[in-house]
C-alpha cells in the first residue's frame, strides 16, 4: 500500500499536470469509491471549481479546490491516478474520472477497488477540512508528518514515552507517526537495530535517537526515489526506484546486507513483518511474550515473491499502456 513517500510522489507529479484546471463533471462508475456523496451529488458539489493546490497528509493525497472545498484521495491497495486527454479509452478499472475544461481527465483507477475519495468543507477559523458532519476536522487524529522540520528528536521522545506496545504496530500507527507504513515501519526498524516486538516502554534514549533518525533518513530518501513499486503503485509520471534499495521488505531468506544472516518473516497484527534476528535482537524481557509470534516465523519463500513482484510489474505496465492508449 503506498506510503508517505509514494503519495508524496502522486502530489509531486500531479501538481503541474492540473494546477489551475477547473473540474466541469465527473463521473463514477463505483459508488463505495466515495466516501462523503453519492454520485450525482459528488458531481455537482465539484463542478465549476478550480484545482488551487495538490499536496499530501499522512497517507492521503489532499486537493485544494476553489470555494473552500478539499477533495481527498486515499488510494489504498491499488489506486492509480493518471491525467489524459478525454479522447484515450477507458480500461474498466477506472472508477472515477474528473473532466477538466481544457479537454483532460483525470482518472482514478483502482483494480482492487478499496480506495476512497472524500469531498469536505473547510473550516474558515482553522483552514482545516471538516467532516461532513462538521464536527472534528478530518486529519484531526493523525499524528505529526516526520518530515518536518518541527518534528524534532524531542517531539519524537514525548510522543514515544506516552506510548505502550510494541515497536511494529506503534509505527503503523497514524495517530502516533503520520504516513509510515509497512514497508518503511520494517526498513526503519531494521536500520535502527530494533526488534519489531520490542516494547517501546524498553528504549533508551539511543535507540530513539536511532529509531527517529532511520524514520526520517529512510522516508526522505524514498521521496527522493520516487517511492517503492512493488504491487500496483505508480505515479503520473511514472514508477518509483526505492523497491531496489530496500534492504529486508519482502526479502525473506535472503541475506542480512548487514550480518549475512536470512531475513526473517513473522505475522505482527497480521502484517507481515521482516526483519534480522541477529542484528535486531530481543530483549530477555520481550522474549516471553512474544514468543507465540516468533514461532510462526517462515523461512525462505523467495520463489514466490519473486513471482508477486514479477505479476505486479506486468500490471503497471498494463496500467501504463492503457493510460497512454489512443
Ligand atoms: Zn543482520
């Protein structure tokens, strides 16, 4: 599912494609795409209004339009996004298209179906969507962004410290860290040395230093690299490149770049989780605990990744070739 680096991507490239384009109609061919309107009252709430900014929070493409609306995008498993002229065929993927006055559309194409688009109001005072039933506002649980600047080694020590549980599903959390996922959670851990069921009471103030540090170095050069695709994820202008630079996601039974040890795999909060057991080490307090979990550990299914990553690569180029159909 992309993360922070891959919606971040999304924002980058979608920003000079439809800044300043005005919305005329949409039209929706799956009803469950949207979250906040039906279809009619969707299309009629965003035609006539301008596109005034395309950013990102946490894990949700954010679109500024003209009179105070946002339009949010979270593409979940297998959201694409492409902008092309109205005259390109559709795939039936497709699940929602914004026509433009200038002749383009922008498409959202989604195979699995689970992502959503929302349409809020912005609360005057705070410039903040509202939810439809403008009560708190729609990013109002999430936590900081760990790129800015303000997120200090401190902010992240305060929020550590209010926080029980382990390592994993600490990260995964929106309301504790903004955008990290799957992927980044279990590179970040790695390059930090810290075991994913590690209780987060145990860190001392070194490991936190690491933890923060691995967070923000690993994130900031995944935006760089344009993101990771593996499964469906792509951008308008194309795939990411950090698939190649991760050093334990999906690399089960694989070498440890750091020790050579195999990489293992273990179902956390059912996420598949991997990591090095040599160089991510257990505490004797957490070993009980986790002990359960660590007995499910898998070996090498290296075959098999190797044919989901092969089958997924064949998907966005299939994606791709239809965008550009025409
Ligand atoms: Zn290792």
């Amino acid at each position: 599912m992309p993360e922070l680096p891959e919606v971040e991507t999304v924002a980058r490239d979608l920003r000079p494609l439809v800044l300043g384009a005005t919305i005329v109609r949409s039209r929706c061919s799956w009803a469950r795409t949207l979250r906040t309107h039906d279809p009619a009252r969707f299309a009629e709430a965003v035609a006539g209004h301008a596109i005034e900014a395309v950013g990102r929070r946490a894990k949700l493409l954010v679109i500024r339009l003209s009179g105070g609306l946002v339009l949010t995008i979270h593409l979940k498993m297998t959201g694409q996004l492409f902008v092309v002229p109205a005259a390109v065929p559709e795939d039936p993927y497709v699940r929602l298209v914004l026509e433009l006055a200038d002749g383009r559309e922008i498409r959202f194409r989604d195979i699995r179906k689970f992502g959503k688009v929302g349409l809020y109001e912005v609360d005057d005072a705070s410039g903040e969507p509202l939810t439809e039933r403008g009560g708190a506002a729609v990013f109002g649980d999430l936590g900081p962004e760990p790129l800015d600047e303000a997120f200090t080694v401190r902010a992240f020590r305060r929020r550590v410290r209010a926080r029980r549980g382990r390592l994993k599903p600490l990260l995964l959390d929106q309301s504790f860290l903004a955008g990290v996922g799957n992927i980044y959670a279990d590179e970040a851990l790695w390059a930090a040395r810290l075991h994913p069921l590690r209780s987060a009471v145990t860190l001392r103030r070194d490991d936190e230093r690491r933890l923060y540090e691995a967070i923000r170095a690993i994130l900031a050069e995944a935006v760089e690299r344009r993101g990771s695709s593996i499964d469906d994820y792509t951008a308008p202008d194309g795939d990411g490149a950090m698939q190649e630079r991760l050093q334990v996601y999906q690399r089960t039974g694989e070498a440890c770049p750091r020790c050579g040890r195999p990489i293992r795999r273990i179902v956390v909060g059912a996420r598949s989780t991997h990591f090095c057991s040599w160089c991510q080490r257990l505490r004797a307090a957490d070993r009980k605990a986790a002990a359960a979990i660590l007995r499910g550990a898998g070996g090498g299914t290296g075959s098999r990744t190797e044919q989901t990553r092969r089958a997924a690569e064949t998907r966005r180029a299939a994606a791709r070739a239809a965008m550009s159909a025409g």
